[in-house]
C-alpha cells in the first residue's frame, strides 16, 4: 500500500483550496486499494500506464489519458513499471457540479497537463491568489469538455451491475486466459446461455468474448509496462502463438505492442 499523494488532512481542511494538486515520481510500483474521499479527483501518469478501478469498470490509463473520480464514489490504483510519476487534481465537490457524475476516462490536453503542472507547484495549504484562482476554474473547465469528447481511444473494461454477470466478469478479469467457453460461464452465473449473452451486451457494450478479448488487451498492456517479453506475456493471457497476439493487439491499437508503448511514452514527451 503507498501512501496518498496529499495526506486526508489536507483534503478535508476547511480552509483548503477548491483545488489542489500535487506530482509523484518515485520508484516502484505504486498501489492504493479501494478507497473514497470527499473531493473529486483526476488522476493521471506523466509516463508508463496506471490501472484505474471504479465501481464502474477498470480503465488502463496511458500518459495520454486520466481518469476522473466524482466525490465519494471509491476507487483504486495501480501503477505499472520500475518507477511511478504521476499527478492528482483533488476538486472540492462543491465545485464538482458540472463534472460528470459517472467514473470516466478522457484525453489530456496539453492546457489541462500544463495547467495540472502549474497548479502542483503552488505552496501547499496557501491560500489561492487571483490569479491562481482563475488558473484553477480553467483547469476544471478542461475536465469538463475533456469529459464531453469521444472516449472511443480509451483503455476502458466495463463491469456489469448485475451480481451473475458482475460473478463472471470478475473471473475473466481476475484470469483472462481462463478458456472456458460460453456454456461454462452461464453455469458460474446460473443463467442461460441466451440470456448471459443478451445481458452481458446491455450491461456492458460488448459480448462476452469481445470483453474477454479487451480484458486480455488490458492485462497484456500491464505487463509489458512492467518490462515483461512479449512471447511471455502472449502465452499468460491465453494466446497459442505471438502471431496471434500481436495480430489482436495491432487490430485493437494499430501497433505492434513495443511500439505502442514507445508511441504514448513520446507522444507525451514532446
């Protein structure tokens, strides 16, 4: 478990800015287990890829995305490779009014990242200045419209409500090689194959095979940040050949693994 980026007692004061913001590098890995606070929060990584969990689905976030956490709803970390850098924003909630109300990933733009950069250099527990100030209202105007783009890009898996399929689904994410097939995972869920299949869809947004494959997608995406060969990771998430996995990989995000990742991690440095 590491320790939060801004201690509790900073982010309940009364006195506390509306918005505060704070950076991290350090090495190894980062983890905070399920948690919640009163703020809302954007969580980002300046390099590498965090593992964002809601009550909502999972996200892996490259340094191109975030994710914003509305008040109160509880959430967990994970970050993946040597060493983690990475920044919060912490948005009291009453300033959180025009901020979605769901979970959601988004792109970072590169006002939002400056502003972000900006913002985690100010005096801890000062006051904000006018200037400031208004720095801080731009910065949650970018959430705002980053959080109203497309999320097509966006490294999402998300959990069913239902409690069979939320059975399932935690299976599949927990061992996404598991190959057990379709007749199996009804029986886990007590339902029938049709209705496991027409449930699944409407909860989710995908079918029970394409959510293992993103599931899969996801996992292998967390182990190669963690330095691990591709023939390994291929093999541990259910593929027969590394063809075959890197043939799903370049279908779902257009490169071979390695230059997908060294694709994000220079897209954000330049």
């Amino acid at each position: 478990m590491s320790d939060p980026l801004l201690a509790r007692e900073r982010l309940d004061a009364a006195d506390a800015p509306f918005l505060l913001a704070a950076r991290l590098r350090a090495p190894g890995v980062r983890e905070t287990p399920e948690h919640r606070h009163a703020r809302g929060q954007l969580l980002g990584a300046d390099r590498g890829l965090l593992s964002v969990g809601t009550g909502r689905g999972r996200w892996l976030v490259p340094a191109s995305d975030a994710v914003w956490v509305p008040p109160h709803q509880p959430h967990s970390l994970r970050s993946h490779g040597a060493a983690f850098s990475g920044w919060s924003v912490y948005v009291a909630e009453a300033e959180c009014a025009a901020l979605p109300a769901q979970p959601c990933a988004l792109a970072v733009s590169p006002l939002l990242r400056e502003a972000v950069a900006r913002a985690a250099g100010w005096p801890a527990g000062a006051p904000l200045d006018p200037a400031q100030a208004r720095l801080a209202r731009v910065l949650i105007d970018e959430i705002a419209l980053a959080a109203g783009g497309e999320d097509g890009g966006r490294l999402g898996l998300p959990m069913p409500q239902d409690p069979r399929l939320l059975r399932v689904a935690r299976a599949l994410a927990d061992a996404p090689d598991d190959p057990r097939g379709l007749a199996a995972w009804a029986g886990l869920a007590h339902l029938s194959e049709r209705s496991l299949t027409r449930l699944f869809a409407a909860q989710t947004g995908y079918s029970l095979l394409q959510w293992r494959q993103r599931a899969r997608l996801l996992r292998a995406l967390e182990r190669l940040a963690a330095g691990e060969a591709v023939t390994a990771v291929a093999l541990a998430c259910g593929y027969d050949s590394v063809s075959a996995f890197t043939a799903m990989f370049r279908r779902h995000l257009g490169a071979a693994p390695t230059r997908y990742l060294q694709g994000r991690e220079d897209a954000t440095a330049d």
